[in-house]
C-alpha cells in the first residue's frame, strides 16, 4: 500500500481525484477507474486478495473476532470461519500458529 500510495504521489502530484485507486485517464478527472482496473490482464481475483488480507490479519491480530468483523464487515459467524480455516489441522505448521489470547 505504501509503494502505491509513492507512485500516485510521485506520479500525479496535483490531483484532486479523492479515489485510491486512479490511472492516467482518470487522475485529472473526479472520477473512480473502471471495474476492471487493476485487475485487468492478471489472474489475482479482488476477492481472492480480500480473502488473503482477511486471513492475513486474523494471524496479526491473534484471532480477535470483534476487529475482524469491524474491519472487513464480516458477521461473526462470517468471521469464525475464516478463523476456522486458519486453526484447519491440515494448514497449519506447528510454531507458526498464532495463540488466542
């Protein structure tokens, strides 16, 4: 996020456009980029990533549910099956597992 956040600072300094995500066309406008970008011409899926951040902060946070929810917007019944996912016995390695506190 950082190194995205350099480039669109470094490379269009002056925009007004308030949207994270903006490309050439759409930086000196107030518009947001189409639906495909910046997926288009990769294999990442958005939702794939989303999974990936949600599982990635289950493990940084040390299982913690409440933050999950808020952050993602997840129910908890959503939230407890990635955390299940997380604690599979076939997916984790022992030492790695991040303790519930």
């Amino acid at each position: 996020m950082a190194a995205w956040l350099d480039h669109r600072n470094r490379t269009w300094p002056d925009t007004a456009n308030p949207y994270l995500l903006i490309n050439r066309r759409t930086a000196p406008r107030l518009v947001p980029v189409g639906r495909n970008f910046p997926w288009k011409g990769i294999a990442l899926r958005p939702q794939a990533l989303r999974e990936d951040r949600i599982l990635g902060e289950i493990h940084a946070t040390g299982d913690d549910i409440r933050r999950i929810c808020d952050l993602f917007g997840l129910s908890i019944t959503g939230a407890t099956r990635y955390l299940k996912t997380v604690e599979h016995p076939d997916l984790t390695i022992e030492g790695e597992r991040v303790p519930r506190t």
